[in-house]
C-alpha cells in the first residue's frame, strides 16, 4: 500500500526566504510522486512529479523536489519565496489510485 | 485545451435529498477520477472511471456512485444527502494511457463546493 505523510500542517516564511515543505511516503513499490498546489477556491495544480530518472525535479514557479530513496523523502523546496507562493500544498503518491496527503498551508510573510 | 470543467460550481442541498454532480474531462482523457475535499480530512479518493468502467473505488458508503459516458464525460450522485457530504467535490482527468498509468498526471478542475443543511 502507498501513501504520504506531510510534515507540517501551516508553514511561514518570510518573503525572500527559503521555502521547505516535507513529504515523506510510504510504498511497496518504485513511487511515482506528485506535489500539487491548490489556491483558494480552485482545483489542484501539478508543480512537479518523480517518476524515473534523475532525483532532483524542477517544477513551475522555481519550486524543486528531491527524491531521497534511503529517507523515503520528497521535500519541495524555493529558494526565495513570494507572496504569490502562499497557498495548500500537497504531496501524493500514486499505486493504483493516487494518495495524497493531507496538506500544508503555506503562508508568506512580507 | 480547455481544461477540466465541473458543474454546477456551487450547490446548495438539505438532509435526505440527492445531487448529481458533472465533470467534462480534457478533450482526449479517458480517465476521470473524483474526490472529496474537506478540512477535517483532506483529500478523499471516491472512485476513477475509465472508457466507461469504474477501475478503482475509494471507501465511500453505496450512497456515493458514479458513471461515464462514451464521450469520457463523468457524473458523481450522492443519495440520501448528510450534513457530513458538505464538501468540495474535485475532478480529475488524465490520459489514461495503457502502460503509462502509473506516471500519470492528473488534472483537475475547480471543484464542485457543496453545502448540506
């Protein structure tokens, strides 16, 4: 069985800072990983997913994730943030359906 | 392309009575997947469909079903509506793919906010 933990229900950060939202899964298989971001009132968006290849996965707005198979981890990172990054996060895992976390706020601090 | 189409965008029920609710998935997608959003629990799997079969089912009671059409069009039904269905309904296409299912991407659309009272 797959599924994701996130770390974090509300992360701050102040704007320019470094963003770090962590994930950490759980499957019996090679995982397929996704982190979507939702704004207030819409749906989800793909920033970025790890299926095969290289670890470290550059995704739209400068955000990056890395896949670290021996911690089962793949944090987002932004090296600075912006107050138009302040928004849910989630992290999902996908085996025969996909399983997401339960999510982080993040908030940016201008 | 247009993107992931669900409507209505909001909807306002009472206890006991029913809902349906449509999503228009990509054009070319053949998988339409939905789930239910809310604070408490985050996002729930409710069911995928898939050239017209239901292909996976979350843990949701039988009041919870679904369907789609031929042109890949979804409907989800919640009978017997509760004050614990107050949600936002997501919908999600993707490609479908055989032997790429597993990487995927869905795509969603804005959701369907529902209120029970």
């Amino acid at each position: 069985a797959q599924s994701v933990t996130q770390l974090g229900s509300h992360v701050s950060v102040s704007e320019g800072a470094l963003v770090l939202l962590r994930c950490n899964y759980s499957s019996s298989v090679p995982p397929y990983l996704f982190w979507y971001v939702q704004y207030p009132n819409q749906g989800l968006q793909l920033l970025l997913k790890y299926t095969t290849g290289a670890t470290l996965v550059k995704g739209i707005n400068g955000f990056e994730a890395e896949f670290k198979k021996s911690e089962t981890s793949f944090h987002l990172t932004k090296p600075s943030a912006h107050m138009s990054d302040a928004a849910e996060y989630f992290c999902a895992v996908r085996g025969g359906q996909f399983y997401f976390g339960t999510g982080t706020s993040l908030t940016v601090i201008p | 392309k247009a993107g992931v189409t669900q409507t209505p965008r909001y909807l306002i029920k009472t206890r006991g009575q029913q809902v349906t609710l449509s999503c228009s998935p990509i054009s070319g997608h053949r998988s339409v997947s939905w789930y239910q959003q809310t604070p408490g629990q985050g996002l729930q799997f409710l069911f995928e469909y898939f050239s017209e079969t239901q292909r996976n089912k979350g843990n949701f009671p039988g009041r919870f079903s679904g369907r789609q059409f031929s042109n890949s069009r979804s409907e989800m039904n919640v009978s017997t509506l509760e004050l614990g269905d107050s949600a936002l309904y997501l919908c999600a296409s993707s490609p479908g793919l055989a032997g790429a299912r597993a990487t995927d991407t869905q795509y969603f659309g804005p959701g369907t906010r529902l209120t029970v009272l």
